[in-house]
C-alpha cells in the first residue's frame, strides 16, 4: 500500500504571494492532519480534517487554510507569505477520526520564503 | 491543555551503549503516548504508541517505552544502539483523545548521535 504522498517536496516563494500544498492520504483513510515543523517552533498542529469537515484547528492566522475533498485528499493553502513562514509542512493520515488511531506522517513540502 | 517535555534535547551514546530517551507529559485526561522518528529530509515514522492497557510498550527496531502514571513519563529506552538508530526522536501526546480527534503535542525533540 502506497504511504502518503505530499506535493510539491521542494517550494519556493517570495513575501506576499500565496501557496498551496497537497496531500494524498494512504488509501482507505479518512482523517488528514497537518504539522508546520520549525527550528524555533518545532512541531505545531495545523488543522486536521475528516470527511470533508474541518474538525480542529491549531493556533495559527487566518493566512492558513486547508481543505478536504470527498477522495479524502487534502490541500492546505497560505496566502500573503512572510518569511516566518518557511518551515517543513507535514501531512499525517489516519483511519479514523480520534487520537487513538495511529497517524501516518508523509516526508513533508519543504517550503522556502525569500 | 496537554504539553511534553522532552529532557535533553542531544544525546550521545556509544554503539552498543543503551539509549535511554526522557519523556515527561502533562495531561488532565488519560492520555495517549507516542514515540516519533524522523531522519533526515524525512516525515515521521512510529516507533511505538500506549492507548491503554500494558505499560510497557514495545516498538519496531528493538524500542520500548513504559508508561508510569505516578511519575508523568513515558521514557523510550533501547538496550543496544545501533548506528543506524542516529535521528531526531519526539515524544507526543494525543490531545483528550475523546474530544480532540488526532491532535499530536509534540516535545521538542531530542537529536540522538551513536559514536563508533
């Protein structure tokens, strides 16, 4: 079974312009989360959506946003990019809906903003 | 809210040496545990999670954790490092798992280095 896709791997961007990330899930899951992974930072929760509801959202502006499709794949768009947020954007799928369920994590959009 | 501390944010072992990683979580509900891998340019792969049930939990590549209730830890410990074992380890807990659905809070990582 394939694991979870992320594209693009590699992005770069310059201050105010927008950008969107896409995640496939491993097949047959249905929860879709997002992680920003920062030097400063570290791990933070973006949002998580399941079965094409938002069903928790992270401490981040109104800048990020994301969406789920019936396919269950996800994308995550940032719009007026600063440079604060260059980071690593990982996708994670589950199964199901719930913390008991293990998260599989894809290897990441790294995204650059000059 | 749940958080987690991870003490130490470098270690270093010899190979063969045993690696002991600290974990210490907050929570007001029983919680969920995980242990994370990441090597390089890479997404996060799971070592090994505690739901309910034993305390001491076993993972993949020879990795264990135990869950102690009393003490708000759950170390990850492995009894021969490997050079391969060299990555960035996190700690995470599941946010009330009842309510939160698959919210991850992570520690702050703790960047393992096995010397020859």
């Amino acid at each position: 079974k394939a694991g979870v896709t992320q594209t693009p791997r590699y992005l770069i961007k310059t201050r105010g312009q927008q950008v969107t990330l896409s995640c496939s899930p491993i097949s047959g899951h249905r929860s879709v989360s997002w992680y920003q992974q920062t030097p400063g930072q570290g791990l933070q929760f973006l949002f998580e959506y399941f079965s094409e509801t938002q069903r928790n959202k992270g401490n981040f502006p109104g800048r990020f946003s994301g969406r789920q499709f019936s396919n269950s794949r996800s994308e995550m768009n940032v719009s007026t990019l600063e440079l604060g947020d260059s980071a690593l954007y990982l996708c994670a799928s589950s199964l199901e809906w719930g913390g008991r369920n293990e998260q599989f994590f894809g290897p990441g959009t790294r995204l650059t903003v000059l | 809210a749940q958080s987690v501390t991870q003490l130490g944010s470098h270690v270093s072992v010899s190979e063969g040496a045993l690696v002991l990683l600290r974990c210490n979580y907050s929570s007001s509900v029983p919680p969920y545990l995980f242990w994370y891998v990441q090597y390089p340019n890479q997404g996060l792969q799971l070592l090994l999670k505690y739901t309910t049930g034993a305390t001491l939990v076993k993972g993949i590549n020879g990795f264990e954790a135990e869950f102690k209730k009393s003490e708000t830890s759950f170390h990850l410990t492995k009894p021969s490092a490997h050079m391969s074992d060299a990555a960035e380890y996190f700690c995470a807990v599941s946010d009330d798992p009842l309510t939160s659905g698959s919210r991850l809070t992570f520690g702050e990582g703790t960047q393992l280095t096995v010397n020859p």
